[in-house]
C-alpha cells in the first residue's frame, strides 16, 4: 500500500483546490477521480468555436480568500462583467435590479398596476403581520404579485417543493406596514443584513469558461507533483479506531489500496456513506427518499445559435409556471471569449425531481421541448440554432442549497463523517464554498488537526443559495 500525506478522493473544484494548496505546501498528495477529467460540475465543454459551462451561470464569491486563488490563478483572464439577470414572467423579461431600467424594470404597464395594487393591499389588509415562511416574507412585504413575479415559480422549480414550505429569509418576525421603504434593498428585495464574510463580492468569470480554472488548478498541482489518478474509481473508505485509515480503489479492473495520514473527500454524502467501510450505523447509511432535497436530477438544453443574443440578461429565471424550464443561462454576456462574436449561447436548465418526467423524456424531446419554450419565451429564433447538446446529469443537484446541509439526516451523517480523526469533507453547494472548503482541509490536513466549519456556515438567511 502507498502512503502519502493526503489522499483527496473526486477532482472537482472542492478536491483540486485542496491539492492545489496542499501541493504548494510540499505535502505528498494524490488525487482519485473516477472521470477521464478533473473539474467534476465545474468543467467547460468545447463545442466548435464555443465554450459552455457545465455546473454552472456565475462565479460570485463570498470568501476573500477564494477571490484572491483565482484572481492568483487566472490573472487578467478572471473578468469582471457587468451583472445583470431577470426573471421571465407572465410573457415578458423583467430585470430583478432597478439600475438597468429604473424602478419599472421592464414590465409592462398592466403588471406595473397589478404590482401597485398588490403592493397597497399588502400593507393595507387587516390580519397578522408575522412572517412565518418565506412566502409570508415576501407576500407581507411587497404583495403578491411581487413574490409572483420575482420568486414563486422559480423558487418552486428550484427546491422542488412549494416555497412555503421554506423559512422566512431571515427568521419568523414581523412585517411592519410599508416597511421596505425604509430599508436598503439587496436585488430581489430582502434586505441585505447578511454578515460581510457571507456577501457576494465582485461578479467575475474566466475568459474561456470555469474549465480553466480547473485546468490551471490541475497544471498547478502537477507542477508542485501532486498525482492525478483520472479514470480510477473509489470503491471504499477504510476506517478503524476512530481513523481514516485507507481507500480502497479500481482502476483499469485491478483494485488497490491507497493509505493517507487525511483523507480529504469531496464525493456527496450520500454517496458517500455508502462506501465507508466497516458500514455506518443503519440511520446515516442512507438519505430518507421522502426528503426532496435526494431526489433531484439537472437536465441541460444547450442550444447555439447565429446572430447576437436576443435579450441583455447574464441569465433569466423563469418564474412563470406555464414554463418547465427552470433557468436560461446567457453566455454572450459574460464579457468572456466563450461565445464567438455576433453569436449565442444559451442553457436552458430544468431542476428536476424524481417523478417529474422530465428526466426519462429522450435526448431528442428534450431538446424539442426546451427549443420551444425559448421560442415561446422570445429568448431565440429556431431557425437561427446552428447546434445544440442535451446532457441529462441524474443524481446532479444544480438547485442545492445551504438548508440542504441542515436537513436531520445531513447533520448526522457529516457528524458520524467529522468523527474519524484524519477524514476531512469537502463537498459543497456553489463553487465558492466548494473552495474555501478545499483551502480549509488543506489546512487542517498541515496543521493536523480538524477543519475551519465555515464552509458550512450560514450567512443570516436561513435560504442563503449555493
Ligand atoms: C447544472 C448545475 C449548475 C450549477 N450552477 C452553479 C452556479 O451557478 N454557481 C455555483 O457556485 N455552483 C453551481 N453549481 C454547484 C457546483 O457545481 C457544485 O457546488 C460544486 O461543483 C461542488 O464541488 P465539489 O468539488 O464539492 O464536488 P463535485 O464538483 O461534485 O466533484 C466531485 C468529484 O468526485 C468525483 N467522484 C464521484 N464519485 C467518485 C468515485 N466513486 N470515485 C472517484 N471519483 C468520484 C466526481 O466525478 C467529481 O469529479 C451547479 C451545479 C450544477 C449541476
């Protein structure tokens, strides 16, 4: 059995960060991933003369320290853009921030009234002002029509569940007549009283796609000689007297063993769980299949086209409900070379839930049914699209979200995780926490001790997204 001083098992961005910074550090490190790439869901595809992302539509950061490893690992190419998204709503695009167009944000006369009246009536109607779930939140403060328009439909793509169901952003509290107009307003309407370390800081994005993060990560580390192990598949992980102790692995049919004084894992816990050997006790071996949050799936409709793009906006939730697609992602708009000049790029992504059907439906309907509702939605012109990919990614959970994280089971199983000396987790909702996670068992994998809990902590909002 080789030994070395970390054994980090995927290569996504969590994973490659580690051994980045471990690699830098002189430690002995080598890296498992059962792909024939590193990247995991933060890879480029090279379609053509276009580069399209695969999980996915911004890079914010919350954590200084991640700002400064990609600025350190892509210098000029880590482009700042000019942020700007909508929601698509009722047959129009509206911007979610007023600085594009003004306070109207686009909407058309009949839904600036519908809001009007909505928003009066809300601050108006006699009964309790409690916020207890996050439809309250935002019915109470801005009216129905506003949370129509801006949240509901989105919110209910994206968890999967209706968003009532989700805490008021920030806690149960009351909502006091025409509040909001006293209160800074973060882009979607909630206040933003999250603590510094926790709020997006510039909107930026490498010239040729996040695979080139994941490329000058991986050249990095092979240059300070960590190793990559690609194509090779984790099988266990062997623990003993509360120890991470080893991994057992395949690679070409032949399994090895692989020994590590931390054993630094980015695979998802469930997936996890099932591969720690001897097994867990019976309540963590496996996720509850009620819980939404283990049945989501991510299909993506990538369709390119002649002639620039047909609306101004880096991405477009759909809150209309009469849409299945989620969210269409904008690559033109990046201030990027992704997208060759006087062409679009787009991804239509559908968040979807096991039942749903959108997953079982074949590559060529899919890719009928998301070329149809852009049409329908004015985002493109069929006769334009001079290419397109589906890629259906089962068990990808684009819509994760921190809450996901609290959930009874996650606790207790990363708990049971965090309890073998040596054994440090990284897998993360949102790039950037992927990250930071990654510099943190870095640290602790020096310093021999445990990791940093920050990756998992919660800005104030209790709906904080990945
Ligand atoms: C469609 C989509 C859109 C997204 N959009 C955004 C966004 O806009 N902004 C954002 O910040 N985040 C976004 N995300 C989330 C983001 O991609 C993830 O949070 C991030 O990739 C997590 O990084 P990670 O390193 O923890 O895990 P992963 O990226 O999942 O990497 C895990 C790695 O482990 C490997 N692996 C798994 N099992 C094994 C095994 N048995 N043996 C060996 N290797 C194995 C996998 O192949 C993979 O390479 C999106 C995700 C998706 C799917």
């Amino acid at each position: 059995m080789t030994h070395y001083d970390a054994v980090i098992l995927g290569a996504g961005p969590s994973g490659l960060t580690a051994a980045y910074c471990l690699g830098k550090a002189g430690a002995r490190v080598i890296v498992v991933e059962r792909g024939a790439n590193a990247g995991g869901l933060m890879r480029s595809i090279k379609r053509g003369d276009f580069v399209l992302d695969l999980g996915r539509k911004e890079l914010y950061t919350r954590f200084p320290e991640v700002d400064a490893l990609w600025h350190e690992l892509l210098g000029e190419d880590y482009r700042r853009y000019a942020h700007r998204s909508g929601v698509l709503y009722g047959g129009q695009v509206v911007d979610k921030e007023a600085k594009f167009q003004g306070p109207a944000r686009g909407m058309g006369l009949g839904l600036q009234a519908d809001m009007g009246l909505a928003f009066l009536w809300a601050q108006l109607k006699p009964g309790s002002r409690t916020a207890n779930n996050f439809e309250e939140y935002y019915t109470l403060r801005y009216g129905k029509t506003f949370y129509d328009c801006f949240h509901y439909g989105y919110m209910r793509k994206f968890e999967g569940f209706e968003p009532a169901k989700l805490p008021a952003p920030y806690g149960v509290q009351e909502i006091p007549r025409f509040a909001f107009l006293g209160n800074r307003l973060s882009a979607n309407g909630a206040v933003d009283e999250r603590p510094v370390e926790s709020r997006q800081m510039d909107w930026r994005h490498p010239a040729y796609g996040t695979g080139q993060l994941v490329e000058n990560l991986e050249a990095g580390a092979r240059r300070f000689g960590v190793e990559f192990a690609l194509n090779t598949e984790v099988l266990a992980l062997n623990v003993g007297d509360g120890k991470a102790r080893s991994v057992t692995i395949r690679r070409d049919g032949v399994e090895s063993e692989l020994g590590g004084r931390s054993i630094i894992t980015s695979l998802p816990i469930p997936m996890l769980m099932k591969m720690i050997r001897p097994e867990p006790p019976e309540s963590v071996q496996k996720p509850p299949q009620q819980e939404t949050a283990f049945k989501k799936s991510t299909a993506l409709v990538y369709l390119m086209a002649t002639g620039e793009p047909a609306f101004p906006h880096n991405w477009v939730e759909v809150t209309d409900m009469s849409y299945k697609m989620g969210r269409v992602v904008n690559y033109g708009t990046w201030n990027c070379k992704m997208v060759p000049a006087g062409k679009t790029a787009l991804c239509v992504e559908y968040f979807c839930v096991e039942g749903d059907g959108i997953m079982e439906l074949s590559k060529e309907d899919l890719l009928k049914l998301a070329t149809a509702e852009a049409e329908r939605a004015g985002l493109i012109d069929p006769s334009k699209i001079i290419d397109s990919l589906v890629l259906q990614l089962p068990h990808a959970n684009a819509a994760t979200v921190i809450h996901d994280w609290k959930l009874d089971w996650m606790v207790k199983a990363s708990a049971y995780v965090r309890s073998f000396e040596g054994l440090l987790e990284t897998n993360r909702p949102g790039l950037d926490r992927a990250a930071i996670a990654g510099i943190d068992a870095a640290k602790a994998c020096l310093a021999g001790g445990p990791m940093d809990p920050r990756s998992l902590e919660n800005a104030k909002s209790e709906n904080a997204k990945g």
